[in-house]
C-alpha cells in the first residue's frame, strides 16, 4: 500500500436520493478505497450504497447496522476504525466532494510528519441541485500556494474562532492523528468534527487551504437543520468551548476563551428569547440560566 493511500468515508442515513452523486465525486478522488457507513436508514440508502458497490466492486464498500445511530461521531469512530489506508477523508452522503484539494494535502502530509489534519473551505448548493451522478459540478484545481498550517496555540486560537469555518467535508485527517487523538467525541449530536480539531492541535500541526474543497447540501433534513429548527446549537458550542477549554488551559488563551463563552452566552439569551416569542414557556428558565452560567465561565476563564 502506498504511504500516502487515502481512503474516503461516507456517513449515510437517510439520503438515497443524494448518495449516488455524493458517491460520484468520491469515485473521482484518488482515495483507494470508498467506505459507505451508512446506519439503519429508514429510506433506500443502502439499497442504493449495495448498488453502486456492485458497480464497483474493487473500490466501494459497505458497512452497514439494522440500527440507527442517533450519533455522528458514533458512526464516524466505528468507519474510521475500519480504514486500512494511513489517510482519511470524510464525505457526508447528501454532499460533493471537491477532489482538486487531496493530492496536495497528501504532499503536505509527506512533506510535514506532524501535520494531522488539512481542511478548507465550502461552498453551499440546494436540496435539488446536482441530483445527476453524470452531472456534476466542476472540479477545478486549487492553488496550492493559498495554504495556512498552525501549531501550538496559533492553531487553538484559529480553532477557537473558527473563522473561515473549515469544511466537515472533504476534510483529510491522518489516521495516526485520529488515534492519537482519541477519535470523534461520542457525547456530541453536533460539531463532533470541529471539537476534534482542538484534541488534534494539541499534539499535532493543523493546516487548510483557503480555497473550496466541498459543495454542501443545505438540506431540510440534515443535522444541522435539525438543530436549527429545535434551536439547540446554542447548547452544542457550550458543549465544544467547554471540552475545548479542558484541553487547552494555558493562560494565554484566557481572552479567546472569555469571547467564546460570551458568544455562547449571547447565543443561550438569544434561544430564550426565541422560546418566549414561540410560547415554548417551559424552555426559557432552562436557557436563560446555561446564558448565566456562560457569563460566569467567561468572567472565570
């Protein structure tokens, strides 16, 4: 096996009508192997995922469960535990990957042993674009002068502000970092992949390209619509600044982490005030108090 072989990973549940472009694109990468996980979906997807196997034998395969796993990042450490290659990439099934990025991040990743994990940006398409495996999207090449790489408490800083946000996506981790880092965190329903970002800064180099690596699906029935419409990420970025303050308590990180526990301060004042206007009575004491317990932690941070 080459040392610089990738394999890609497919979370699938629910998207039989998205799965074979998202498929599509993947099949255009360089990656060795396809992983589809897909997880007790209650609509075609793994019919779909067994046909597209069967199509290509040698490079798709399946790993399917009769149950649902509420859990992203359950199903993402139960793929990547499966992956032979040193190289990872991640594809949701209902979105496109942009293939221009890989072979760069593999010379990166040649070149730099301890760089972990290589990301970029994302442009977003609607519920019914691109529903034509042979009518993809382009695929230009990027510039791979327009690249970043952090270390130390650089890249906790730009994890912590997040900004550009780096795309789930077509993010390209090295096993080994994966590991290293002890995999997604299991207790999150949300942004599982952006808290593995500071776990792999702690020890690892962080880098990203500053150019779209992946078309994602704004779609109604996708995770993160779901929380919108309950309106929870408030307690979601709670969840990522609090574990990610566990892990980088260096004192020199006391302002970031004071503008992120008032950003989720705001965000918990912001979904009670929504609750009231909504009548959801009996959620607004529940999140008014996870607001002043924010303000408390960024006055203690």
């Amino acid at each position: 096996m080459k040392r610089s072989a990738i394999t890609v990973v497919i979370p699938a549940f629910n998207c039989g009508q998205y799965l074979p472009v998202a498929l599509a694109s993947a099949l255009r990468s360089p990656a060795e192997e396809i992983l589809v996980a897909e997880h007790g979906s209650q609509d075609n997807t793994l019919e779909v995922a067994h046909h597209c196997r069967d199509r290509y034998p040698g490079r798709i395969c399946v790993l399917e469960t009769e149950e649902r796993i509420p859990v992203v990042g359950v199903n993402l450490n139960r793929a990547f535990r499966h992956v032979r290659t040193p190289f990872v990439v991640r594809l949701d099934g209902d979105d496109i990957l942009r293939t221009g990025h890989i072979r760069h991040a593999q010379a990166r990743f040649a070149a730099e042993s301890r760089l972990g994990v290589v990301s970029g940006l994302y442009s977003g398409i609607g519920p019914r674009d691109y529903l034509d495996p042979d009518g993809l999207p382009p695929d230009p090449e990027i510039d791979p002068e327009r690249y970043r790489q952090l270390s130390g408490l650089d890249a906790a800083r730009f994890v912590l502000g997040w900004v550009p946000p780096m795309a789930s996506t077509g993010t390209v981790f090295r096993i080994a970092a994966w590991e290293d880092a002890g995999g997604f965190d299991e207790s999150l329903t949300w942004g599982e992949d952006w808290e593995l970002w500071f776990r792999v800064a702690r020890r690892w180099e962080v880098g990203y390209f500053l150019s779209e690596i992946a078309y994602y699906r704004r779609n109604e029935g996708g995770l993160s619509s779901d929380h919108l419409r309950a309106d929870r990420l408030c307690y979601q970025y709670d969840a990522v600044y609090r574990a990610a303050r566990k892990v980088w308590p260096e004192p020199e990180l006391r302002a970031a982490f004071r503008k992120a526990f008032l950003r989720s301060a705001r965000t918990y004042c912001g979904s009670a005030v929504r609750a009231l206007r909504r009548r959801r009575f009996t959620e607004v004491p529940a999140r008014a108090m996870r607001g002043l317990a924010g303000l408390a932690r960024a006055a203690a941070a």
